[in-house]
C-alpha cells in the first residue's frame, strides 16, 4: 500500500511542477519573438515536461493495472520415480 501511495505522491508532484513550468513558460513567450530560439527551447522544455509528466503517469497506470491482476503460483512438475 505504501508503495501505491507513494506512487501517486510522485505523479502529483510531477503534474503540479509540470503545470507551474508550463504557466511560467506561456508568460515569457510572448516577450520572445516568433522563431526565436529562446522560444524554440523553451518549447522543447515544455514538450520535455509533459513527456515526463505522460510517462510518470502511464508508469503509474500500469502499475495499478499489475496490482489489479491475481497473482499466479508457478507450479513444478515433479517426476515420480516407480520403484
């Protein structure tokens, strides 16, 4: 449970330090003119942050999807000698 948690604490940081970026990035792009590579980085910095926030959340996605799933016991076969 902790682990799930943690797992979520994570994604949300993630998402609100992503949406502080983006909201500080749309403030200064208008101060920078069109094709600028001021604005070309910033938006390659903004395309970053998303990708990170899209990964940290399928991450988490697919680790719910797991806990979801019944776990299964491996079996062996044992060979039974006749004497």
């Amino acid at each position: 449970m902790a682990e799930e948690s943690d797992g979520k604490e994570l994604v949300e940081h993630l998402y609100n330090a992503g949406m502080n970026a983006l909201r500080a990035f749309r403030h200064m792009m208008p101060e920078f003119p069109s094709g600028s590579p001021a604005l070309r980085e910033l938006r390659a910095a903004q395309m970053e942050l998303l990708l990170a926030a899209k990964s940290a959340i399928e991450h988490q996605i697919k680790f719910l999807e797991q806990m979801e799933k019944p776990k299964k016991k491996e079996m062996k076969k044992i060979e039974v000698k006749k004497k």
